[in-house]
C-alpha cells in the first residue's frame, strides 16, 4: 500500500516573494536558513538555482557527509523543489498575499524506502525544523 508521506509547515513572511525567492535559490545562503542544523555549507553550486541545477551540500547528522542536489521545480517567485538520491522531495512554495507571502516547506518522502525516515527522524522532527527554517527565513529578509 503506497500512502503519501509529506510534512509541511506554513508561516505568514511580511516580505515580498521576490526577496524570499532570492535567498531560497542562492544555495550559499541554505545553512543560514535551515532549521535542522544539518546543512554545514554549500560544497560545489551555480551562484543561483534553476530547473535542473545540481548543487551538493556538506551536512552533519550526528556524522558529517555531502548531499547532491537537483532542482525538479522552479517558477519564479513562486516555487522550487530539489531532490537528493533517494528522490525525498524538499520544496517552497510562495504565495503573494496582502502585507507579504505567505510561504509553505514540505518535505515529501513518499518513497518505499521513506519508511527510514519514519524510523529515525520522525515526521515530527521535520516539522519543528520546517518551522524554524520558516522563522530564519524571516528573520533574514525582514532585517
């Protein structure tokens, strides 16, 4: 039985899209956002991320290890999506809203193999990264 697994988190952003958009395709900027802690530095990427961009990031859970990337949704102060290995599906989605953004993370894992997830990180985890993620973001363009 295959079930959609997928964590989100939603958070009103008093930005314009375009200034969230920028700091979320620069991969330069993605350790000082992320809210997990695990992403160290951005290790080999372009200056800005488009559809079908690779970028590998240095993580640490517990271990240090790298990460590919590829960018599978891009749309212009409104979306963009990557995907490591295992094809876990983290996305942005941006909706201009009156005052700001309103802006989603989900992270879909909806993989045979995404029962791993469940096992070590649960989804709860994700959700109160996400969240904080959301809160960086803010801070950062909001400044």
């Amino acid at each position: 039985m295959n079930q959609k697994r997928t964590v989100s988190a939603t958070r009103f952003i008093p930005a314009p899209p375009k200034a969230i958009f920028d700091l979320l395709a620069d991969p330069r900027q993605h350790y000082a956002f992320d809210g997990s802690g695990s992403v160290v530095k951005v290790r080999k990427a372009p200056e800005r991320l488009v559809l079908d961009a690779k970028f590998s990031m240095d993580m640490k859970i517990g271990i240090g290890y790298f990460v590919s990337n590829k960018v599978v949704a891009f749309e212009e102060n409104k979306c963009i999506a990557w995907h490591h290995f295992a094809q876990f599906i983290w996305r942005y989605d941006l909706e201009e809203v009156p005052g700001g953004t309103q802006v989603t993370e989900s992270f879909n894992y909806d993989k045979p193999w995404g029962l791993g997830i469940e096992l070590v990180h649960k989804p709860e985890a994700n959700l109160r990264d996400m969240e904080a993620t959301l809160e960086r973001i803010e801070k950062i363009v909001t400044a």
